[in-house]
C-alpha cells in the first residue's frame, strides 16, 4: 500500500472516530431519558439491541478470519 493512500485511510478513519464519538453521547442521552420515563421499556429495547449487537460481533469474527 503506498503511503498516500494509507495517509488519507487513517484520516478517514480520525474522521469515523470522531463522528462516532459525539453520537455515543447522543445515545447515552437517549438511554437516560428511556430509563427516566420508561424504565422496563427501555430495559427491553437494551436487550434487543445487544442481542443484535452480538450478531453483529459474529459477523465481524467471520470477516476477521
């Protein structure tokens, strides 16, 4: 791989990160609002979402391989 193109990966990457940073804040508010007005509910959703989260983690294992 030639190092222009590597250069401009990794700041495309810098870029990701910083985006996925300030949206990990947005769902941390949206976990503390369900969790203030609908608790079980909320409860129930965090379920589903890891669930399909670990879908997700076996998938990147396979692509990794």
């Amino acid at each position: 791989m030639d190092n222009e193109k590597l250069k401009r990966d990794l700041e495309i990457i810098d870029k990701i990160e910083q985006v996925r940073t300030r949206n990990n804040v947005n769902w941390m508010d949206i976990l503390r609002l369900g969790f203030t007005h609908a608790p079980e509910e909320t409860r129930a959703l965090i379920g589903k979402i890891n669930q399909e989260d670990s879908r997700i983690s076996d998938l990147y294992r396979k692509l990794a391989e």
